[in-house]
C-alpha cells in the first residue's frame, strides 16, 4: 500500500489511460465499438481532446477534428 503512496499524478494517469486504452481497443477489435463510438463516448465524460488523443493514440488535432464533426453530426440528428 505504500508503494501507491509514491505514485505521482502523473503517474497514476498514465496507468488509467493505458487501461482505458486497452478495454476501447477491446471493444473495437470486437466490433463492439468503432473509433467515432469511442471518441463520442470519451468526449461526453467530459476529457480534453488532448487526454482523448492520448488514449486513442491519435494526433489531438486528428481528435479535435473528428469530435468537432461527431458534435455537428449529433447536432443535426
């Protein structure tokens, strides 16, 4: 237990986008998700396009981008 006591936020971050990062790509290489679900889906919990990008392993512009067109689509629909 002392051994989390040392963890740096940056640290534990990384940790979680590496386990948000494995259970998306789960998903999309069963079908589950497509790459536009997942950005929608970490979008709305509300995590920057940088923190998206990161996870995805995506440029944050490519992100910015594509959640930009998720939201007009979203808009219209």
């Amino acid at each position: 237990m002392a051994d989390i006591a040392k963890l740096s936020a940056e640290s534990i971050t990384k940790r979680l986008d590496a386990i948000i990062h494995l259970m998306m790509e789960e998903q999309n290489q069963s079908g589950k998700l497509n790459r536009s679900d997942q950005l929608r889906i970490l979008n709305s919990v509300g995590l920057t396009t940088a923190e998206i990008a990161r996870i995805v392993n995506q440029s944050s512009k490519d992100v910015a981008s594509a959640v930009s067109k998720l939201r007009k689509k979203t808009g219209k629909g």
